[in-house]
C-alpha cells in the first residue's frame, strides 16, 4: 500500500517499484504484472503504466516483446582498445559465444574496396555473426576479409574469435583499427536479432582492422545501447592548448 504522502501515487509507486528492485530483484528478473501491481498496491492501471514508464525512461526497466518488464543488467562496459569481442567479454567475466547467420564469398562494392585498398570486384569473404553474452544477444556484426588473403576462411570454425582464427591459421595479427561510432534505433532487422523493440538504442561501429600489411578487415557491428558501454580517455590535442 502507498502511504498519504504528498507525491503524485505514481511518483510514490515508482519511488516503491524502486525499492523491490534494489532490494529483492536480481538483474533480467520480471517484474510482477500490471494487474498484480493493481492489486498489491490499490492504484490504478494508469499509474502502474506511469510508474513503469518512467523506471524504463531511467533505464532501471528494461520492456522485452513478447516477455514483459525486467529489471534492466547493468552495462557491460569497455574500455576503448582494440580487443576482439571474444576478449572483450572474457575481461569483463562474461561468457561471449557466436551463431554463424552467414558466411559466403561476394564481390566487392565501391566503399569496402576503399577501406580496404582493394579493386570493386575483388573478391571477399563476408561473414555475418550474432555475438552472444552469457546467453544472451550483445551484437550483431557483418564483415568482410580478402579472399586473397584468407583463402580458405569460410571452412574455419567461426564460432569463436575470428580474430585468433586470422592470427593462428594465417598469421596475421590486426594491430590497428580506425574506427567510426554512431547511434541509431535498432530497427525490424535488428530488434529481432538483439531481441529488443523496434526503437531501442543500438550503438553502431564500423571497423576497418588493418596488420602490418595494410588492411584487412571491415566490420560493421551493432551493439546493444541497453547492454554496452564505452569508456575512453581522452587526451587534450596540442592544438587545443
Ligand atoms: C569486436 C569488433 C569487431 C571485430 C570483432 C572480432 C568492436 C566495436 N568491434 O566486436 O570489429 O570484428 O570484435 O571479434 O569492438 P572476435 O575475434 O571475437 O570474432
């Protein structure tokens, strides 16, 4: 029951919402029904949905189609370095893992040619992975490889690091990337993939990876906004002085 304090019984609800979270809710568990929360608390379905509503807003909440309302994780967060996703996971504790959705040998268009110092038409091989923590989707990412470079990459086992496959069968170690962020909503194609709404934040990375030899590979990976965070130092330029 909310007590007569002077806040709006939504604003009183979500401060008790709060609460349960804190203290009795583990990250990704439901939390109880609209209907339930009616009854437990003797409000209204329009101040559930705005207590609700707000903890989402927050980022407390997270609202999964087709489930209902979960206690949001917290974020994994990274550092800004050039680590393969598999890396990545592993130091921060989380177990990655991989689905294969696609790996064939395409031509390459204009742009990908570019990054990659090559000739439109060259051949690559483009593999499309969904990139896994604990279980549960994290990114999306398409890239490509020259097929010059790496003949035989499709019959690897891409399941794990794509980068140790490059460095133990081929010998090539990527040592620098240039790499371009930007924000977008996830989308149809993407929210069925990363199992979140069609307007959830995903954080877009497209990487151009390059070896002692020039570069060699380009990814576009989508990151979960809900589940991803970065983190980077900054330096002041010289110019900024
Ligand atoms: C990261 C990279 C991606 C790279 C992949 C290799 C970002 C934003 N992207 O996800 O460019 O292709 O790692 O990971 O960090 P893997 O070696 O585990 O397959």
């Amino acid at each position: 029951m909310l007590n007569d304090s002077l806040l709006p019984k939504h604003a009183q609800l979500r401060a008790a919402l709060l609460r349960t979270i804190d203290e009795e809710l583990q990250p990704g568990a439901m939390i109880p029904s609209e209907r339930d929360l009616t009854v437990r608390y003797d409000v209204s379905r329009a101040t559930v949905r705005a207590a609700i509503s707000s903890l989402v807003n927050e980022g407390r909440l997270t609202t999964v189609p087709g489930r209902g309302t979960v206690v949001t994780r917290p974020r994994v967060e990274s550092n800004l370095h050039l680590a393969s996703f598999t890396q990545d996971m592993r130091q921060r504790g989380h177990r990655p893992s991989t689905e294969v959705l696609a790996c064939a040998v395409v031509t390459a268009g204009e742009v990908t040619a570019k990054a990659l110092g090559l000739t439109p038409g060259d051949r690559l091989w483009e593999i499309e992975r969904l990139r896994l923590a604990d279980d549960e989707p994290m990114a999306h990412e398409i890239s490509w490889y020259p097929e010059a470079v790496f003949p035989a990459l499709g019959d690897e086992d891409l399941n794990g690091s794509i980068y140790a496959v490059l460095e133990s069968t081929y010998g090539v170690v990527i040592t620098d990337a240039h790499q371009t962020t930007w924000a977008e909503q996830a989308g149809p194609t993407y929210a069925h993939l990363l199992e979140v709404a069609e307007t959830a934040p995903v954080m877009a990375f497209d990487r151009v990876g390059s070896s002692s030899e020039g570069p060699v590979e380009q990814t576009i990976s989508r990151y979960r906004g809900d589940r991803y965070q970065l983190s980077m130092g900054l330096q002041r330029g010289p110019s900024a002085r």
